[in-house]
C-alpha cells in the first residue's frame, strides 16, 4: 500500500467508524447490541487489514535483503574469477 493508499484507507475508515459511533449513541436496546456488533466486526476487518499490511512489509524487506545477499555473492564470485 503506498502512502497516499494508506491515508485514503485511513480516512475512509476515520469517516465510517464516525457514522458507525453516531449510530450507537443514537440507538437503543437491540438496535444498540446490533450497532455495537457491527462496530466490533468492523474494527476487526481494520486489525486484520493491518496486520495483512504489516506481513507484506516484512516480505518485502526479506526480499529485499536476500536480493542484497545474492547480489553480493555475485560480486564477490566475480572478483575470484577475475583473479584467476
């Protein structure tokens, strides 16, 4: 996700998780135990889209540092050869 991405998401969720309080603070007995579930259901979507977030980061730097890792071999087996 790019940071412009990641800002849209934020807002996006920031303006729901509004409309979703005000419905809360609005409702009563059942309609409130409903509103409350839902406000639940959708702080998880938000917890596991972070955390999915956060697995591809931690991919992307492994990645990154295996690419580093193999470019160095690389090197470094040219460097024999060449002195060969």
């Amino acid at each position: 996700m790019t940071l412009f991405q990641r800002q849209a998401y934020e807002a996006n969720f920031n303006y729901v998780g509004t409309i979703l309080l005000e419905l809360f603070k609005k409702s009563k007995d059942q309609k409130r135990k409903k509103a409350s579930n839902i406000i639940k259901a959708f702080n998880e979507m938000y917890m596991h889209t972070n955390m999915l977030n956060q697995e591809v980061l931690v991919l992307q730097r492994k990645l990154e540092i295996e690419r580093t890792a193999k470019l160095r071999a690389i090197k470094s087996l040219k460097k024999i050869r060449d002195n060969e």
